[in-house]
C-alpha cells in the first residue's frame, strides 16, 4: 500500500445556488432552491420550462486571458472559473510550483452541440426538405464559424485549466455522465497516491440548459413538468417525485498529497480517503423495484479502499436525482451494504435544491460533502413532504441539520451504468 495520503486544500465552485465556497455554502446551509423558469432561451413553447441555471455570472472576471472567451462554450468558463476560485482558496503560490508535478482532471459532458450555431449551415444545406450532403460541403460549411468545434470539444476545459497554471503534468477529461466529476476527482486521487503529481485541479463542468438538452431529456421521460410550481420540482425520494431538474454549474477541489499540504501550513479541509467505481447492468424497467448490485458494489469498494467498516460512516450524500426509479434503488443499494446502520445514517440529496448539474454534479456534492463536513452541518434534502415506497432512510428533510462528521460518502451514478462513490474523513 502507498503513504502517500491525499488532502483537499481548495475549494471553487460555480453553481445555481452561489458563485464561490461561502455564497454557495449558504445557499446549501439555508435551503434555498435554485430552479426556476428558464431564461437562457424562449422555453415558453416547450413541455418543460424550468431549470436550475447559474445567475450574475461573468467569466471576465476569471478568464485572465480575454481572446479565449472566444473559444469557450459556458460549460469551459465555468470550469476555469472554479478552478481559479479553488486556487486561490488553496493559498497556492503557483509561480513557485514545480509545472510537471501539477495535473488537471476533469469531468466533462460530451459534444456540447448547440442547435442555434448550426441553424444557419443546416437550413442552406436544404433542398426540398431533404437534407442534401453535397449542398452542406459547398455552401453549409461555410456558415460556420472556423473554430466552431473547438467551442464543442470536451476536453477543452482541462485544456484551458492547464493553460491558465502551466500545469504541465497529466491532463485528463472524463465524460461518464452525472458520474464523471466524482470519478475525475477519484482518478486524481490515484494519480496522487501513486506518485504521478503532487498537486491536481480535479473536478467536474457541464452547461447542459440549451434547447437540444431539454428536447432530448424531455423525450426520455426523465424531467419533471412541475412548471407551475419550480422550487418544488426537483424532489428526491418523496412520494410526488415526477423526475429530475436540468442543473448547470462547476466545481474544482485542489487535491495535495498530505505531506506537502503539511509542509507548507496549508489549510486542509479534509482527506479523500476511499474512491470507488464499478458498473450497474441492470437498468431502472428490470430492477423489480429493488437495489442495484453495482451501487452497492461501488460504495463497498469505497469503503475498501478507505479501509473502514459501513458502520463508521456519519452522512451520504446521495445521489438522489427524483427520477422515482433511481431513488429506490439507490436506498435499496445503501440498505444492502450498511444492514442495520442504514436505519442511523444521515442521507440527503442536495439535487433537491439545484437539480441535477449533470457531469459537474459528482464534484459540486462532493464539495458540499466537504463543505458540510467542516461546518458541522448536513445539508438537507427540500421539497420532501410525504417519503416515497421504498424511501425509508433518515433523508434529513426540510432544513439543514448539525452534526458531528467524521467520516462522509458521496455517490454519483450516471444514468448510463456508471457509478463512482468518494470518502472524505475530517482532518482532526
């Protein structure tokens, strides 16, 4: 086994209920919801017309570099944003560290392909009603804009985070759904451990409030339609649930390896303790209403790796997204590896008060779990009225609760089979 331990040293984050550690803790502290009407783009004809989006942002104010706001969909200045937030948060003198022992990973959503930018090359590229090839290489191309597909590229972000701090060691993007900020940060974990960086930005980004997500999302069947009612839509594990809520937003943790937060005074919010993945097989029309194997066997291996028993975890921060299926399967999967503990958890879904940030939402609730870890409060799930069949966990309802956490879990399970679960234990 390796000593080289791993500690968090900086937190950023951009998100529906906050821009910053402090605006977005007390946000999360005084269960506040973030959803409302979309105002992105004329939504009024659509089935679904809510959303969880980030507000009074301005990425000038963290983007140093202007020219690149040129190349960057909001999905990218948002990463940038949180990584410049985490980075100073850390107290980091970046001039002083060595380049190649810095890497970024980040969680990513795929081609950001926004329909209004090929509106024009497609509608010229028509004959007759019929889509024509050979009119879209002759005269279609030539309405889009050079570097259109570097604004899609989902490696970008990191691209940019590793401009922006000469971090010239490994730069990885990981694009696995709602789970690909929380494996982003538990890859960087073993990136650290095995000796390949000392220090990488790790997290998760994704802008996924345009007009092709909401069509897409809305013909899968997965969103709630609680128009009327916003601040009431996203309602993990209550017995209305009718689905969950388009999130955007970003977070970046500073990970360190210990001994080196240590030398330097480096404030250390907590130590990512455990990591554990694993794949589920079985979708939400087969599980018969009870657990899934690979949830669970995510979280055991979590708790492998951090080498402690179930029954010493103090709170989970699940992933709880209101889709009626997920939420029972997940309680289900949490009743199967914690037995008799299960009963004396705290379980809260902080979706319920900024929907669901898709490849940025592992990294956001990670950082809540770590936010709440170091006030001594648990952050609460909203909206929950009346628990669901199958929805009998301690879900901490309502309004935030204080506690003492010494040790905390975070899930984050794509809707694709991914499954990634992050341990944090409190620095004493």
């Amino acid at each position: 086994m390796t000593d080289r331990r791993v500690v968090v040293t900086g937190l950023g984050v951009v998100a529906p209920l906050g821009i910053g550690r402090d605006a977005f803790w007390e946000g999360l502290a005084s269960a506040r919801s973030g959803v409302g009407p979309i105002t992105r783009f004329d939504a009024s004809s659509f089935e679904v017309r809510i959303a969880a989006e980030v507000r009074d942002f301005n990425p000038k104010e963290y983007v140093t570099q202007r020219k690149s706001l040129k190349l960057m969909k909001d999905d990218m200045k948002m990463a940038v944003a949180a990584a410049k937030l985490a980075v100073e948060d850390s107290g980091l003198d970046f001039p002083a560290v060595e380049p190649e022992r810095v890497g970024v990973v980040i969680g990513a959503g795929m081609l950001a392909i926004d329909i209004v930018e090929l509106a024009r090359a497609v509608s010229v590229s028509v004959d007759n009603g019929v889509f024509d090839t050979g009119l879209f290489g002759a005269e279609g191309l030539a309405n889009m804009v050079p570097i259109w597909l570097l604004k899609q590229l989902p490696n970008m972000s990191a691209s940019h985070i590793s401009i922006a701090y000469n971090a010239l060691g490994i730069s990885n993007t990981i694009t696995a759904g709602a789970a690909a900020g929380a494996q982003a940060i538990g890859e960087s974990f073993r990136i650290i451990e095995r000796g390949g960086a000392d220090i990488v930005l790790a997290g998760g980004t994704e802008a996924n409030i345009t007009p092709r997500t909401l069509i897409r999302d809305t013909m899968l069947g997965e969103l709630s339609r609680r128009n009327d009612d916003p601040e009431g839509a996203s309602r993990p594990f209550d017995r209305d649930r009718d689905g969950r809520v388009l999130g955007e937003g970003a977070a970046v943790l500073v990970l360190e390896e210990r001994g080196r937060a240590l030398r330097r005074g480096a404030r250390i919010y907590a130590e990512l303790a455990g990591y554990g993945s694993s794949v589920s097989m079985r979708g939400r029309r087969d599980s018969g209403g009870g657990g899934d194997d690979g949830k669970a066997s995510s979280m055991m291996r979590a708790l492998d790796d951090a080498r402690c028993s179930p029954d010493v975890i103090d709170y989970i921060s699940a992933h709880g997204d209101g889709i009626p299926e997920d939420d029972v399967m997940e309680t289900a999967a949490i009743k199967a590896v914690f037995k008799e503990h299960a009963r004396e958890l705290a379980v809260s879904s902080v979706k319920s008060m900024m929907g669901d940030l898709g490849a940025a939402a592992g990294a956001v609730e990670a950082l809540a779990t770590i936010l709440g870890m170091w006030h001594g409060v648990i952050p609460p799930t909203i909206n929950l009225d009346h628990p669901g069949a199958g929805c009998d966990l301690d879900y901490v309802p309502h309004d935030a609760r204080e506690a003492d956490i010494r040790l905390a879990m975070s899930n984050s399970f794509s809707r694709f089979g991914q499954n990634a679960t992050l341990i944090f234990r409190r620095m004493s």
